[in-house]
C-alpha cells in the first residue's frame, strides 16, 4: 500500500523586532491562531524572531517562547543593524519550503497568511506581497514625503518600485533563495525585490495601527534609507552632476563672448565686483554638490568592498 500522506509544508514566518518587548507576545498569541487554522491543510510553522539589538527586554520575551515551544527559533544581533540586516538574518535561518516576513507589531496582519499561502502554494505565483492602499494614521508629512520618494525613484531608479508595498510578503523557497543570492551588504529590499522578478500576486489592505509600542523609524532614518535606495538603485544622480556642469560650462562660454565682445567692439569694460562674487559662489556651490554626489557613492562602493558582516548575532536557538 502506498503511502497517502504527504510530509508537511513547513512555513517560516520571520519577524523582525527592535525593542518589541510589549508587542511581540500579542503577535505570537494572534500567529499561532493562524497557525493552528492552517493545520488541516498540511502546513507547519516555525517561528524565527530577529532581535534587532533591542535595548528592551525583546530577547527576554524570545527566550521564553523558545522554552516554551519547540516551534520558536530566534537570533539576537549584537547591537541595531536595522532592518534590513534583521530581515536578512531571518531570511537565512529560515528553514520553511515556504517563508513569510512580518512585523511584530500587527500592521502586517497574520490573519492574511492562509490567503497568500493559497497564491504560493498554487504554485501560479512565486511571492504574494502586500500592499497599503491607505496611509491613515500616519502623520501626514511623512505621507507627503513617502509620496515624493515613490516620484523620485520612479524617474530615477532602473527598476519599478511599487508605491506603498511593505516588507510583509510570502514566498517559495526558490525566491528566498534568489533573494539570498544577491550578496550586496547595503540592502534595499524595495529594490531587490523588483530586480529579481519571479511572478508576485499584491494582496492590498487598509493601514492598521501598531499594536502597542511606537514607530522605530524616525524622519531622518527614513530619509536616509530613502537616499540609500536611490544610489543602490540607480546611476542617473552622478549623470545629473555631468550634464549640470556641461550646461554650466556652455553658459560660461556664451557669457564669456558677450563680455569679449563688448569690450572690443564697444569698448565697454564691465564692471561688478558684486556679479562676480555671485557666479563664483554659484560655480563652487554646484561643484562641492556633484562632488558630493560623487563622495556618496565612492562612500557605498567602499563600504561594499570592506566586505563585513551586514550583522553579528550576539546569541540564537
Ligand atoms: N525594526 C527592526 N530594526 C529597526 C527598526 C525596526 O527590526 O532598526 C522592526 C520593528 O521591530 C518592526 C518592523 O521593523 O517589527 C517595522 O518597524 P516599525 O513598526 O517601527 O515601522 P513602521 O511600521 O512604523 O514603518
Ligand atoms: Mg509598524
């Protein structure tokens, strides 16, 4: 007689924390809930938490649900290497055929995994992904400048970005693997992702707010990780600098012949310290700005070519 039971699906669900102590047991009661549903159909679960180097007592809460369940496997960084690491780290440790990644603090409802597991499972799509139709509940500047970093990377960027997607997604063990390939240090998912292609069913949802907790992400942070994207993903800024000087250049030459030839035909010396000091302030304004630009990516290419860890991991079960 033939054996009829297949071995289970085993689905990893990664979840990055930083100083996600009053939370993370909310989430662990809501996953296994999901978890349990999803019995029936042959699925597994394992959890495998990132503390991000939290100053909190996130690592204490980790242990405890690894004591207490086989399922929980965590890893603790040794200090915030940010999320990107974290993903990453939870990326490689996971052992699922299928791997979700989510937040701890419930914006990424579990509750939506049995219906992404039912795309990837399919085997029709290789990534269900999500994303937020609306940005409520958030203050608005951030809103507004979200909005612009979607229409800068649109122009500038060499692959689509898709506005309001989240790190919350499912996929198959084939584009984990495609993901981990890429072995750049200075990570930007948003962009990753795009460039790796496999086929992606978006799943959209209304913006939840946090469980408990606050945002990690302060202003700066996020402008600076915006600025990381767009020189991980695109050359056109240091295209920018050349074409401003090469316009500069040609505006120099033009002013250049009209003085010469006031001077000579009329005989009409120009005067203006004033005007001068403008154009002179002007030139090495533009110029300390493209060498800025310039500065910013040596900057990434030299860190790429230190080659060190994109995180060190303090302890892990
Ligand atoms: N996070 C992290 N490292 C960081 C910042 C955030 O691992 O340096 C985690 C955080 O614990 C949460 C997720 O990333 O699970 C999203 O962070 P948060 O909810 O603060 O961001 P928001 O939802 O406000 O964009
Ligand atoms: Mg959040």
């Amino acid at each position: 007689m033939t054996d009829m039971t297949a071995p289970p699906t085993l689905l990893s669900l990664v979840i990055p924390c930083y100083n996600e102590e009053a939370t993370l047991p909310i989430f662990y009661k809501d996953a296994c809930a999901v978890l349990e549903s999803l019995q029936g159909r042959g699925v597994v679960g394992e959890f495998v938490f990132v503390d991000d180097g939290s100053k909190d007592g996130t690592v204490a809460v980790c242990e405890r649900l690894g004591e207490r369940d086989a399922r929980v496997r965590y890893l603790s960084f040794s200090r915030n290497f940010g999320k990107e690491a974290a993903l990453l780290a939870g990326l490689e440790k996971a052992r699922g055929q299928v791997v979700a990644t989510l937040d701890a603090d419930g914006q990424d409802p579990p509750q939506m995994i049995p219906r992404m597991l039912d795309a990837v499972l399919s085997g029709e799509f290789d990534c269900a992904g999500t994303r937020r139709v609306t940005r409520k509940g958030e203050p608005r500047i951030r809103s507004f400048f979200a909005r612009m970093f979607y229409r800068v990377m649109g122009m500038l960027a060499d692959v689509d970005l898709v506005d309001g997607a989240r790190d919350f997604r499912l996929m198959s063990r084939a584009y984990v693997d495609a993901i981990l390939r890429l072995p750049e240090r200075g990570r930007f998912s948003k962009g990753i992702l795009p460039w790796i292609g496999f086929r992606v069913k978006w799943f959209e949802y209304e913006n939840v707010r946090r469980s408990a907790g606050e945002t990690k992400w302060s202003f700066w942070k996020l402008f600076r990780y915006s600025l990381d994207g767009i020189m991980a993903f695109s050359a056109k800024p240091l295209a920018i600098a050349s074409v401003i000087g090469m316009v500069l250049f040609l505006v120099a030459i033009a002013l250049v012949a009209i003085v010469a030839v006031r001077r000579i035909i009329y005989g009409d010396p120009v005067a203006g310290w004033a005007s001068t000091v403008c154009i002179i302030l002007f030139c090495s304004g533009v110029q300390l700005f493209t060498t800025g630009i310039l500065g910013a990516y040596l900057s990434k290419a030299y860190t790429e070519v230190k080659r060190r860890p994109p995180y060190i991991v303090r302890k892990e079960k």
